[in-house]
C-alpha cells in the first residue's frame, strides 16, 4: 500500500480547493490513506503533516501500520485532548467530512475549536474521489476476493437440495468462502427463495428450498480490506416459461450493459443500457434500484451507476453490473457481475456460471 503516493495526490487535491487541513473520521478512508484498520482514529492532513490520534488500545498497531504517520495518543475525552492534537498547527478552518460525521459528533467538535479560533469547513468526496481509480494492488485484492466468492456459489450449487432453508444455505456460503481466505465478509449473505426472491435485500430465513422456485444469491468476499460483490439466480426443478422470460431478460440486460458501457459514459447513460431492455420486455416497473456501484474498501462507493447518477465512468474503476427483475408473489431474478474499466470497455471479473 503505498500512501505516500495517496498522501501526495490528496495534498494536491487539497491544494486546488484552498483547504488547509482536512480530520479524516470516515473508516475506510482512513485505512486508505494510512494503512491503518483499527476502529477507532482520526487523521489530521495538512500540506506538510500527516497525524493519526487513536487511543492507548492501537497505538502499537498504529506505529506498525502507518509509519508515515505522526502518532498521537488520545487520552480521555475529546474535549481534553482535541485541543492538544491541533496545538501548534495555527490553523484557522479545519476541513472535515460531512458526508460521514455524525451530528453529535460535529457539534462537539466545533464546540472545541471555536475557541481557538477555528472554523470548520464541510468538504466532501475528497478522498472518495481518489479511491474510484483502482491501482495494480488494489486491482488484484479485488481480484482475489471475486475468485472466492465465485468458487462459493459453485460450490453451492453442488451442495444445495430441497429441503434445505435459506439460513443453511447462507451459513454454508459464508463458511466456505472463511475457509478459502475471506476476511469478515462486507455484508450479510443473501439468499431469497421463492416469493422472498421479490425483496431485493431479503435477509435469510428458515424458509426452505422447494422445487420450481427462483433462489436468489447474493455474496461477497473480503481480501487485505477490498470487496466482491456478486449473484446469480439459481434453480432447483423444472424451469418453467415465466423463469426463462424473467432470466433472459435479466441476463440479455446484464449483457448489453457489459458489451456497451464505454469510458467516459456518465452512471445514468451506463445504466440505460441495461434497463431499456427490461423496459423493451415489459418490466420496466419491475426494475427499481440502479444498475450498479462502485466497489473497493465499501460495499457500495463511487461511481454510482444509476438513472439519475452524474458520476463519469473512467478506467480504473471497479463496479457492479446488476440488473434485476422483482415481481410480488413469484419471486425475482438478478445477475451481478464485478467488473474494471480497462481501455475504455467493461472487463468482467467474476467467473461464475450463468
């Protein structure tokens, strides 16, 4: 992990918006600048310091994991030792970021500062906008984390029968990808059999597998902090009419998004290429959340790709293609790819079968 390229591209882009200092409070931005992963930190950027206050429990793994840090030990409450952090810096605003900092927190903050003559200045998207673009080591954690959690959904579908319940199929999902090297997984695992296939984020219960009915799967991996995101419908039985036309123009969608999605596409034309489909096939209605997002350190990040999305798609980053089909009372389908932006075309990553 190199952050002190990290460090220097954030410095410039500090330098650009006239912001002198920016506390870093959100996790995996965190972790991004400074190789740090303990729960609990703040990094303090200017044009020539780099700070990391966290309390007596990380400062050994804080020495170990961002040596290009200056460590700070925060002891007691933040009104004791706040002010001590931002001792000699002479700062006059102090950045923070507004998308992640809570209000309680924002107002004890400001409380310390003010009387030292310190304003805070909401900034967002600063460091979220370097992380889009994905670089060669970043790239092959992703990579490492798809190929686990497409072995997973193969090894289930040798695995799985009728008679099991959702629960135990999401159990033997996550154990498997633990065994093969996962980290914590980045989100529960999903899967929705049957009428429950109509909830896109169904949490799984003890409703049991029967024939002729769509299961949803819904999986990720986690490798040295970076995610997959992945899911393929699969079936127990005799496939009936409404599931291939459902699954046909599920995957037909996918597949045109993946064939035609260029560089330089903005998220909403990106997501177009996929929905018109589904609208072309009569289920336009059937299809409300958006094409895809980012994936990286979060499960969702930018660039988001959805029908009012702004977001420029660029090489470099990765994200999923994920169309779907819900419909009350059947169930619903949807395919979920990974993929990188490399030479202007969409390269997929995930490898399991459809």
């Amino acid at each position: 992990m190199n952050t002190a390229m990290r460090l220097q591209k954030l410095r410039n882009s500090l330098s650009e918006k006239n912001v002198t200092a920016l506390l870093v409070t959100q996790p995996e931005n965190r972790f991004y600048l400074s190789g740090f992963y303990g729960s609990a930190g703040y990094l303090l950027i200017t044009a020539d310091k780099a700070l990391l206050a966290t309390d007596s429990r990380y400062v050994e793994q804080a020495g170990r994991q961002a040596p290009n840090y200056q460590l700070f030990e925060s002891k007691n409450d933040l009104h004791k030792w706040l002010p001590e952090f931002l001792c000699g810096l002479a700062l006059k605003e102090l950045a923070f970021e507004a998308e992640s900092l809570s209000f309680w927190h924002y107002s004890q903050i400001k409380n310390i500062v003010k009387p030292l003559g310190i304003a805070l200045v909401p900034v967002n998207g600063l460091v979220e906008n370097l992380r889009t673009g994905k670089d060669d080591d970043e790239l092959a954690l992703i990579k490492k984390a798809v190929s686990l959690s497409d072995a997973a959904i193969e090894h289930m579908r040798n695995t799985m029968h009728i008679g099991m319940s959702e629960l135990e199929m999401a159990w033997e999902i996550e154990k498997h990808m633990r065994e093969h090297g996962s980290e914590t997984l980045p989100f529960e695992v999903i899967v929705a059999a049957g009428c429950n296939a109509a909830i896109p984020h169904h949490h799984p219960c003890d409703y049991i597998i029967k024939e002729n009915e769509p299961i949803i799967i819904d999986i990720g991996a986690k490798c040295g902090g970076y995610i997959s995101d992945l899911t393929r419908t699969l079936f127990l039985g005799q496939e009936d009419a409404q599931f291939h036309l459902v699954y046909n123009t599920v995957l037909q969608a996918q597949t045109a998004a993946i064939e035609n999605i260029r560089a330089g596409m903005s998220g909403s034309e990106a997501d177009r290429m996929a929905r018109s489909v589904i609208d072309a096939n009569g289920f336009g209605d059937k299809f409300g959340h958006g094409l895809g997002h980012g994936i990286g350190l979060a499960v969702h990040e930018a660039p988001r790709i959805g029908a009012i999305s702004k977001d420029i798609l660029q090489n470099g980053m990765t994200f999923t293609i994920e169309p779907g089909i819900y419909l009350p009372g059947w169930g619903g389908v949807r395919i979920e790819d990974s993929v990188v932006l490399e030479n202007g075309r969409i390269k997929t990553l995930s490898t399991a079968g459809k």
